[in-house]
C-alpha cells in the first residue's frame, strides 16, 4: 500500500505534550497493541573520551565515555526498543585523535551499540585513508547520502542508508553531510564530489517510506541548524522535504533544551534536535506507536546533561 503522511496534531508541544500523526504503513499486527521506540543520540562529540577538566569552565566535569555509557545502559534497561545514533564530528578535539587516529572513538562507540552514525567535517581531517583503516573498528554503519566517494579509499565503504527494525517497526536512516568545499582541505576531500543535499534527502526519504515501507525515517544530519545567511541548514532543509520524521543535527554544536518542530513541505509537523557538542548531553525521543490506528504519537523529548559522580 502507498503510505501518505497526513496533518499531525501537536497538542502541547515536545517535552511533555503529544504528537499525532497519522498514515503509517502497518504489516499484520493485533488490534490496540502499541509498541514504543527510544531514541537516543549525540553529536560532535569531538574525541571527547574523558569528561571536561575541573577547569572552571562551564562544561567542567561533564561528559566522558563511561557516563554516557552508563546513561545509554540504564536506558536500554529500562525500554525494550532502542536505537542510538550519531551526527558526525566523531573525530578531532583531544590528544586521542592525535595519538590513535580514530580507533579509540570507533571501539568506544562500538562497546556502546551505536546503530549509525553519519560523516562530519572533522572526519576527514586524518584523510580518507586513514578513515577507511578505522571503519573495522565500528561495528555499525557510516551513512551519508550526499558524498560521492567514487574514485576515493571510501569507495563502497559508506551507506547511502541503513534500515533497522525493530519489535515489527521498519525505521530508515540515513545521513547528509555539509559542503566541504572552503571548510575541508582539497588534500583531504580527494575526489570526493558533494551532491544537493534537499535532492538527496528527498529521493531517500521517498525510496524509504514509499518502496521500504519505512514506519519511520531518520535523517542524521551534519548540515547545521541555523545560519545568518542562507546557507541550507536543517531549518532550511525540513521545509524542503515531504518524507522525514525526524532530523538529529550537528555541526554548530547548537544546545536546543528540547527538540524544535517545524512544518514540512506538505505542512507536516517535522522534528529537529540538536544536543551541543562534546558529548555532555544525550538526546532521547520517546516515539509510541499505535499499530491499528496507522499513527504514532511523540511521547516526550529530553535532553539529558551527561554528569560524573
């Protein structure tokens, strides 16, 4: 059956309120049963292994591996269905970079269960052959739809989506990354070609919902959120697109206290979160679903500081 998204119904806002949608494709399931999805996600966490130093800065003692490991841990505990995801900007920031080239980062968010994640400037910044000896590290997906890696070392080692399901839920992700020409040097990018991010999103996003039967799309996006000029953006992008969800951001290192809701191309509400940088928050969105109904509701939206001690 051909899915169409129908006007969503936004009672009281993310953070507390609910959000209806309607136009979900369900497969066989029983009448009233409701399935739950958490998702949790970060972004330029910048080889932030350790937390902030007892500086005196306004991010002092916060962040680190181990307690957003915990943090991850105590959730999947607590939900039977959950994906985490990262926006790019995986690399670049702390002597770990330096000294071990990404493999510190790649196996420290492999031992946490990352799903995907998708590419940001800074994960060039050790060259494209250097990123491919890394990728055995990760045991989940590099997707970016958007880079062209034909006639590079990145060649067929990139998706241009990835599908997970989970409890009967089909959720499509899938990833943009930001312009590289005057940010990344030409050394670095190689023969990489950049392609129209709002052309690719919207060909994706279809092929998803439409031929995959997607209950959800993803996009992981290292556009950023908002610019003084017109640069796209994912405020920009969301009113260019007919088939997202979901937009999980990165790049400006923007702290959003909860996730923003705009209107789509075909006036759809459309979320957009973004959680900083350095790997002090965690991002979580609790999406319920209810199956005979053909809609799924947004329970809440938090964005979580990650503290030691």
């Amino acid at each position: 059956m051909n899915m169409k998204r129908r006007d969503f119904l936004l009672q009281s806002g993310l953070g507390g309120g609910w959000l209806l949608g309607q136009g979900i494709p369900w497969r066989s399931w029983a009448p009233e049963e409701k399935v739950k999805l958490t998702i949790l996600h970060t972004n330029d966490v910048h080889s932030r292994i350790d937390p902030f130093p007892m500086d005196g800065s306004r991010l002092q003692g916060m962040g680190g591996a181990a307690a957003r490991a915990a943090m991850i841990k105590k959730i999947r505990a607590e939900e039977k269905n959950v994906l985490l995801l990262d926006s790019g900007d995986i690399f670049q920031g702390t002597p770990y970079f330096n000294l071990y080239k990404g493999e510190i980062e790649m196996k420290t968010m492999t031992a946490m269960g990352y799903d995907a994640a998708t590419m940001g400037n800074h994960d060039f910044d050790g060259g494209l052959e250097m990123l491919k000896t890394q990728l055995p590290h990760a045991r989940f997906p590099l997707v970016v739809s958007n880079y062209d890696f034909r006639d590079t070392p990145m060649e067929g080692q990139v998706k241009d989506y990835f599908v997970k399901e989970l409890d009967g839920l089909r959720v499509g992700i899938f990833g943009l990354g930001i312009e590289m020409k005057g940010l990344i040097p030409d050394a670095l990018v190689g023969n990489t070609r950049y392609l129209d991010p709002v052309n690719k999103a919207n060909q994706i996003s279809l092929l998803l919902k439409e031929e995959i039967k997607c209950d959800y799309v993803i996009c992981l996006s290292h556009l950023g959120y908002q610019y003084r000029n017109e640069k796209i953006s994912d405020l920009r992008l969301a009113p260019l697109l007919n088939h997202v969800d979901l937009i999980l951001g990165g790049h400006t290192h923007t702290f959003l206290d909860k996730a923003q809701v705009v209107k789509d191309l075909g006036g759809n509400p459309l979320i957009i979160n973004q959680v900083g940088w350095g790997g002090v928050l965690l991002g979580r969105i609790d999406i319920e679903f209810e199956r005979n109904k053909t809609r799924h509701r947004c329970k809440t939206c938090s964005n979580e500081w990650i503290m030691n001690g």
